[in-house]
C-alpha cells in the first residue's frame, strides 16, 4: 500500500467512526423520544437497527486490524487506530443501550415518580456523546476535558433520580404488589442505562485525548 493510500485509509477511518457516532446517536436520541411519548413504532425502528450498528461495529473494526497489521504504524497514526478501535467499541454498547431504552419504552409508561425527569438526563446524556464525537472530529484535547467534567453533573442527576425512585417505592402501599416493583425496576434500569451511556461518552472523549496528546489522565 502506497503512503498516500495509507493517509486516505486513516482518514476514512476517522471519517467512518464518525459516521458510525452519528448513527448511534441518532438511535439514542429515537429511543428518548420513544420512552418520553410511549411510542411504539419509533421503539421498534430502534430495536431493529441494532443489526446494522453491529455489521458497521465489525466491519470497521476489521479496518482497524487491517491497518495495524499491514502498515505497522508509529507514534500518532498507532495511537489514532488504537484510539478508533475502543472508541468502535463503546459506540457499539451505546448502541446497545439505545436498544434497552426503546424496550422499555414498550412496557407501561412511568407513573411511579413523575417528579423523576428521564428526558432531562436523556438530553444531557446526548449532548455528551455528541460533544465526545466533536471532540474526536476535531482532535480537542480540551473539549475531552470538559466531556469528563460534565459526566460529573450528570452522575448526581442520575443518583437523586434513583433515590427519588426508591423513597417513592418506600412510601407506596405494599398492597400495589409486582405492578409496582415491575415499573421500580423498569425506571432504576433506565437511570442506569442513561449513566452507562454517559461513561462511554467518557470513554470516548479520554481515547481521543489519548490519541491526541498521549495523554492517559482520562482513561
């Protein structure tokens, strides 16, 4: 492979990870509307693209070996394929969150703890995934930073939404039986999935300051 088919091979790379974190986010952004309205068809269309976010996961990842074992990369370019190999994988399990989401969505709409905002976490959870993506797109050591710091903000939402979830289930009537643990289960299980979705966003944002700086003070 000639050097210049090489840096059109890296470039595509980056070009398809982005690709790959729009998809992705776009899911994660159905499967909040899904949960928020109780829409069924836009649940289902999530559930359903999960085939297609794995077949883009492996194929890039093939990429990602095919780089590394043809060319034998050094310094930066090792770090970027290496970077864009993780980050693949953390895409893939939002992705895969994404789809937990828009299956809850099918069950029962959330009565428990109305006072619980699942969309606001929703939201701040997708500006972190989007600002992780942008901070790769643009190589911003600073903006990985930041993604990190916010992750902070949005542990403490999904932690006083969870204990509002169980001091709700502490003060309901025993009477309401599996209904009720059914729908505690359904809502803590989302809190965690949207935190869960938030520490990939992390993970995204320190493998790019890795790949950018070397630096590994995020990972």
């Amino acid at each position: 492979m000639s050097r210049e088919s090489y840096r059109e091979r890296l470039t595509a790379l980056r070009d398809d990870v982005l690709s790959l974190a729009e998809f992705v986010t776009d899911r994660l952004r159905d499967a909040l509307e899904a949960l928020d309205a109780h829409d069924e068809q836009t649940a289902r269309r999530v559930i359903e693209s999960d085939d297609e976010v794995n077949e883009l996961y492996l194929e890039l990842e093939s990429d990602c070996v095919d780089l590394l074992a043809l060319q034998q990369p050094v310094a930066g370019d090792l770090r970027l394929i290496v970077a864009s190999f993780k980050i693949l994988t953390d895409l893939e399990r939002i992705g895969d969150l994404a789809v937990n989401l828009a299956e809850y969505a099918l069950d029962a709409a959330y009565t428990l703890a109305p006072e619980v905002d699942v969309r606001q976490i929703g939201d701040a959870v997708v500006d972190s995934v989007e600002a992780a993506t942008a901070a790769f797109a643009e190589e911003d050591a600073a903006a990985c930073a930041a993604v990190d710091e916010k992750d902070n903000e949005i542990d403490t939402l999904c932690e006083a939404a969870s204990e509002t979830v169980v001091r709700t289930l502490v003060t309901r009537d025993a009477d309401d039986g599996d209904e009720l643990l059914s729908e505690v289960s359904r809502l803590l299980l989302t809190i965690r999935d949207l935190e869960r979705v938030g520490d990939h966003a992390v993970n995204v944002a320190a493998r790019t300051l890795f790949a950018v700086e070397n630096n590994d003070s995020l990972l």
